[in-house]
C-alpha cells in the first residue's frame, strides 16, 4: 500500500536539502537546531514539558500545517531511545532519595510513548496512538503499521514521525563505549566519510510527516514500499532491494540514499550492498547532516521527498529531476531498512 506525504516538519541539525549550519556542530556531536516553541505551545506548557517532547510539538505542528490538516486521524511515532532527559532525572532522583518518596511525574514523562501521547493530547485527537521502539527500525515500524491502516481506511490522515534526543549524559555514555568518534573534526562535515575509522558522530532529531492512502493537494512524493531486513546480510538486503525494484517495475532507482556514518565496519558493509545491488544511477549520503541516532532514517526520508518534490512555485519539474529514491539504512546492529518512493 502505498503512502501519499502530504506534509513534513522536521526540527534536526539541517534542513532536508540545505548544508550543516555552524551553530548545529559540536565537534563530533550535531545539535537540533530548535525553533521558538512559542509557536507551538504556551509558556506554562513550554516549561512542564521536556526538550524532546517539545521537538515532537514543534515538528507535528510543521507538518500538520504544510499539510494544511487542523487534526489528524492518527499518531503514530518512532523511537530508540525515547525521553532521555526524564529518564535520567527519575534515576538521578532515585539515587539521592535512596528510593524513598519519588516523585512520579519523571517517571511518566520519561515513557516511550509519552510523545505521541502528548501531541495527540495538545491536538485533541482521540484517533490510533501507538508508539513503537525497536532500536534503529523504530521508524519504519511506525511506517509499516500507517501502511496497514492505510490499506483499511484510505481516507484517514495519519501523523507518522521518528523522533530522538541526545543528552550529555547519554553522549558520555555512547562515547565511552566508542560509538562516536574520539577525534575533533574541523573540516567540512563530507569529511565524516574519508576517516575510515571506528565511530562516528553523534545526532539527534524530530520529523514526522502527514501521510495518507490517498492524494492530496499538498502531495509532495509516495512511499511505495518499506521493508526491514533483520540479522541478515548486506548481500541480503540487496537481493530484497532488487525485489522491491522488480515489483514496482523499475530497472533502478535514480538516486541510492545510503546510511554511511564515517564507522569503518558500518561503512564497508554497506559497501557490500552496494557491490552486490549494483546500483548506477547517484548515491547520496545524509548522516553528515543530521548524525546517527536510532530514527535518523526519518531524516533521510524528508530529504528523499525533498528531492521527488515538486517546486515550490508550481511549475513543471526539470527533465534531470529524479522521480525514484530508494533509501538503505544501518547502524551496526543486525537490523537494516528499505523505502522505496517515486515522485507523484
């Protein structure tokens, strides 16, 4: 079944298709560049609630409004790590207060699905919620459950998103155990590819997206297929890649959007893939921009549909436009992904 994008907010280190500001890179750690949240939510509101549900606000509401939807039929979101910030406050205040008197409210803001909950609670939706976790397939989990209610109910306009924070406590943590890299770089952020190193930067971010079963006015591309490919080879996931291709009576797609991030063995994986899909059109990279986290793949799918849109001004596509992305993603684990869209 296939999903219509009708509307995309993000709040990540870059745009979809704009370079890496300055402000957002920290050495090997990229910072969401975040918005006035004033925007999106009271001040009383602004302060109860943590940074990452903030970020979930902020990026619904861009997409709820380039969509032109008051209120949607659905939220469905994608996280690895969930409320990070709350989830280190509970334990830190479970510390000190040796166990003893503990305040709940940490503990429920530092769920999951806090979220979700908390957009579909600001927009009044008592529609489907669900939340899914499942490390760096948290995305296209949520991806794959608006797919089937798509199927069921074609009409209904459903918020789907990927969501993750990056604190410093959770920074020193994932440093320590070598997952970002230990050097400063200070070239060009293209530069994360040519280390050939261990490691590689630390990210974070919020895009959700306004999708349906059906066309809209605010159509910007179609998702045709997502598949995860879990504790299976590259050369695996190649051969699924083919399939999708085959499906959708395509040769190729124009553009290849990979997940390398710079880390030697995640990087030469990938390269298996691509030995073995034998791709020949472009290959695009995208963790340069936004860094690794476990739902980065939902940056990747703004800035996949960023290349299928339309301009801005209404007008007849370029004759060079590409009008198919197939995106592959991994991050060391044995779970890898697949998305698939065409331009409408």
């Amino acid at each position: 079944m296939a999903l219509f994008i009708n509307g995309i907010g993000s709040v990540s280190p870059a745009s979809a298709l704009g370079p890496l500001p300055d402000e957002a890179r920290a050495g090997s750690r990229l910072h969401a560049i975040e918005p006035d949240y004033a925007l999106f939510l009271d001040v009383r509101a602004s302060r109860r609630l943590s940074r990452i549900v903030k970020m979930g606000i902020a990026a619904a509401g861009l997409a709820l409004r380039e969509a032109g939807v008051a209120q949607p039929d659905g939220v469905i979101a994608g996280t690895g790590w969930g409320c990070l910030e709350d989830t280190v406050t509970f334990l830190q205040k479970l510390v000190v207060n040796d166990e003893d008197l503990l305040s709940p409210t940490a503990f429920i803001y530092s769920t999951h699905n806090t979220i979700a909950a908390q957009i579909a609670y600001l927009l009044k939706c008592r529609g489907y919620n669900n939340t899914y976790s499942h490390r760096n397939i948290s995305f296209e989990s949520a991806l794959l459950d608006a797919q089937l209610l798509a199927a069921e109910q074609p009409a209904l306009k459903l918020l789907v998103g990927g969501i993750d924070e990056l604190t410093d406590t959770s920074f020193a943590v994932l440093s320590r155990l070598k997952t970002f890299k230990s050097q400063q770089p200070d070239g060009p952020p293209d530069e994360l590819y040519d280390t050939d190193t261990p490691g590689t930067w630390a990210g974070e971010g919020a895009t959700f997206f306004v999708v349906s079963g059906e066309a809209g006015p605010t159509t910007q591309a179609q998702l045709l297929a997502v598949r995860t490919v879990s504790f299976g080879t590259p050369e695996q996931a190649a051969a699924i890649a083919r399939q999708l291709l085959a499906a959708h009576d395509l040769p190729q797609a124009d553009v290849l959007l990979t997940g390398e991030n710079g880390d030697t063995e995640n990087d030469h994986a990938i390269q298996r893939f691509l030995a073995e899909f034998g791709h020949a059109g472009l290959v695009h990279k995208f963790k340069h921009l936004c860094g690794e986290y476990p739902t980065a793949s939902a940056f990747a799918l703004s800035r996949a549909t960023a290349l299928l849109a339309a301009p801005a001004d209404g007008g007849p596509r370029p004759a060079h436009a590409p009008t198919t992305v197939l995106i592959y993603n991994r991050f060391q684990q044995q779970h890898q992904s697949l998305m698939l869209l065409a331009a409408c």
